[in-house]
C-alpha cells in the first residue's frame, strides 16, 4: 500500500498570521510545502492529507490544497480542541491545542495504511521521503520509522534552536530521544546551553530529530489508550501539550513498537529567524543548479 503524506498544518493561520503570508521560497513563489508534496508524489506516495483547523477550512483548500489536487489526491483531517475520547471535556480557560500528538488523532479515520509525518513549513529534501517511503512499505505492523538529520544540517547561523538528540541503540532503532533547547553554532562547533549555564558540545553529525516520521497505521490503535492517560494526568493544564515524541518513547518503552533511524544526509531547511530566509531561498537555488528539482514545480 502506498504510503500516506501528512502534514501539521493546523498552526499555519496563527503562526504565518494569515494563510497569505506563507512565504515564497522557490523561484516561482514555491512554499516549502510545495517541495515537500513534489518530494512525496516523485517518492510515489499514494495520498496527501492535511491536519488543520475548522476556521482556516476554506482558505486553506481554496489557496493550497487545490494546486495539488491533480497531482495526487487531497484529504484533511481538523484539529478541535473538543475532539476528545469519551468521558473528558475541556477545562475552562483553556485555549491551547493538545498538541502534535492529538493532531494525529484527528486524522484517525482519514488516514489508512502506512504514513510519514512533517511539519507543513518544513523542508526535509528527497532523500528522507524516500528513504522512509521505501521502509514502511516493507516493514511490519509494529516497526515504526524516523528520519534523522545531522546536526550540521539543521542549524540556523542566526541564533538558537532547539533539537532532539537521538539515542541509537545497536540495531539502528531509535532508543530515545533528549530535547535541547538553546544549541548554536560557535566558531564551527554546536553548542548546547543549558539552563544551569553548563555548555555541552555536539559533533557536526550528531543525529537529531526534525519530526520526520514514519508510521504503520496501528499507530491508532495505541493512540487513544495514551491520549487518556495524558489527560487523566495532565487534562486540567491550561498549557500542558500531549506531543509525538512522547507518544513514541511511551510504545517502545512498553515493547510494542521499534522506530528505526533512517538517517538523511539532506539539509534540513526553515526559517526560524527571518535572516533564516535568504539563505533558505540560496539553498533552494542552488538544488535547482544541480538538477535536483525543476525551476517550477507545479506547471
């Protein structure tokens, strides 16, 4: 079965401030997004499906989804804030989403078969669809897969990031995955500080996570059982946030997946600083240079 592409997209009205502000990266007004979904239709993935807000519906299918929908077909999953199992509701004041992990399961019965998880203003390059297309077509129910970049691959020359640090075990699966907040690059090294003003360095090719994963769609049948025991634990936090990461570390810990670290040697691209722009827009210009994707990706 073909795999399916998902993307978060539920934050992009709030955090672009208006659908319309989506930035154009690529010669011809290409969005990041457009060269994820190009790098997903050339990996021959068989679906794309959105998660996204009810109030950002009709612009968002009117402005984006509707380029891609004769290209391969357009589904969307919507994250609502009341979208909860049964028995639990939302505390009053609370205005935040239940994060990454809940958006996954409001896509529970849109998505069938295996599928790999991006963020929607991220730029991954071809190599991971690929690599993580490739594997969940022919691993089992239970092996999971994440996409692991290098350190030197994913920093901005333009101040701090915060990125997971992934523990590999002997068999090439993932075995857990630490987050930093407030790396840098300082005179050509990768610099980690930590709160209590401890400096930890990195090597260049330390993996990390870019929440590139890949899933069977048994993801769901654990989904929910987790989603519980968060909100049993922490429902009534106003800010409190239920994310992928914590999902996966909670099944391999119980043994029943294993997250294999399919590692990309791409250059993991987004614009967390607005200076972060212009060498985004280089980086693109210069793939297109050697042939990598076509000037315009969707004629």
């Amino acid at each position: 079965m073909k795999p399916t592409l998902v993307l978060l997209a539920a934050g992009m009205g709030s955090r672009y401030g208006g659908l319309k502000q989506l930035d154009p990266m690529g010669p011809c007004g290409e969005t990041l997004m457009d060269y994820s979904i190009f790098d997903a239709i050339r990996a021959n993935f068989g679906k794309v499906v959105f998660i996204i807000r009810h109030d950002i519906e009709e612009a968002f299918k009117k402005q984006i989804g509707s380029k891609y929908e004769k290209y391969i077909p357009v589904e969307y999953a919507f994250q609502s804030l009341d979208d909860l199992p049964a028995g639990f509701s939302v505390p009053e004041g609370r205005v935040k989403p239940w994060g990454t992990g809940h958006a996954i399961y409001a896509a529970r019965n849109v998505v069938k078969g295996p599928f790999v998880l991006i963020n929607a203003d991220d730029f991954y390059g071809q190599d991971g669809y690929a690599k993580v297309g490739e594997f969940l077509t022919q691993s089992a129910k239970n092996e999971f897969a994440m996409c692991g970049f290098l350190m030197k691959n994913t920093v901005s020359e333009n101040g701090s990031v915060s990125r997971g640090i992934c523990d590999i075990d002997a068999k090439g699966n993932l075995a857990n995955v630490v987050e930093h907040t407030k790396i840098i690059k300082e005179d050509g090294k990768y610099i980690s500080c930590l709160d209590d003003g401890e400096k930890v360095e990195f090597p260049a090719d330390t993996v990390v996570s870019m929440n590139m994963w890949g899933f069977q769609d048994t993801l769901f049948d654990y989904l929910e059982e987790l989603f519980i025991e968060f909100l049993k634990e922490k429902g009534t936090e106003l800010k409190s946030e239920f994310y992928i990461p914590f999902v996966v570390d909670a099944l391999i810990k119980a043994g029943k997946c294993t997250a294999k670290v399919l590692i990309s040697e791409s250059a993991w691209f987004g614009v967390t600083y607005p200076e972060d722009k212009p060498e985004v827009q280089k980086n693109l210009r210069k793939l297109i240079a050697d042939g990598i994707y076509p000037e315009k990706l969707f004629k």
